[in-house]
C-alpha cells in the first residue's frame, strides 16, 4: 500500500488495525473526488478491536465499537450524489461509486460533516460482503 507523507504523521493512524477496506470509485469520478483529496490510497476503512477508522480524502472519523448499532448493503442511486454527502435525514454518505454501499447505523448522532451530525453513514466498498463480515463480531463483541 502506498503512504503519503502525512500518513506518518496522522493521528488517526494506529498499528491495531484488523483489516483495511478500499472505497470503490468509478474510473469518471476519481478525477472529481481527486479535486477534494480523495484518492484511491487515502480512501479507506480501517477496523479495530476497539472502533472504526473511516478515511475519505481529507475527512478522517473514529466510530467506537459501542457506537455501531447495525450493518447492511444498500442501494445508492445517482440522484444521492457522489462524493461527501450529508442529507436532513442524518446520513453521511462517503460514496466513489453506486455499486457496493454499506450502511452503518449508529447507536448516536457520534460522526459529522461540516457541522451536521449524522447517526448513518453510508460507504461504497471494494468488498462490501467481507466489510459486512468483518463488522459482525465488533458488534456484538
């Protein structure tokens, strides 16, 4: 895997983590997301013993195990939008394409996007069935 510099750097950055989830971005808009800094090695999901590391382009959030309340694949249609997304119904989505979304619901409004705070936050994954697999034993750990 290829590091930045700031990679090193990172606070969020820990050696425990458990496994490593791509986001999948479609060919057209890894040239948009690029814009915002999201690039293919720096979107990514980190999971832990103990939480969540959720890397999008310059967005970083920690979700604690406790704070996961259920797990799912869902369909994301285009008029969602691409790219960070936050919407009046609490929902974060951090999407590079429409196929793979996971949804993560939360057991509290914990995670935010420019001053809105969301309990769901919506991912598209490489391997949405081993992120879904993956999450399972944190929680009900």
């Amino acid at each position: 895997m290829n590091r930045w510099l700031w990679d090193y750097f990172d606070p969020y950055r820990s050696e425990s983590v458990l496994d490593r989830f791509s986001v999948r971005m479609s060919p057209g808009v890894r040239v948009l997301l690029f814009l915002t800094g999201a690039v293919p090695s720096n979107c990514i999901v980190e999971v832990s013993d103990a939480e969540l590391r959720v890397h999008f382009g310059l967005y970083k959030t920690i979700i604690p195990r406790g704070d996961l309340s259920s797990v799912k694949s869902v369909s994301w249609a285009l008029w969602n939008g691409l790219g960070f997304r936050v919407n009046l119904r609490d929902v974060l989505g951090l999407i590079g394409s429409t196929r793979g979304v996971v949804q993560m619901t939360l057991r509290e409004k914990s995670v935010s996007l420019m001053g809105m705070r969301c309990d769901t936050v919506s991912s598209s994954n490489e391997d949405p069935e081993g992120f879904i697999l993956a999450l399972e034993p944190i929680m009900h750990a």
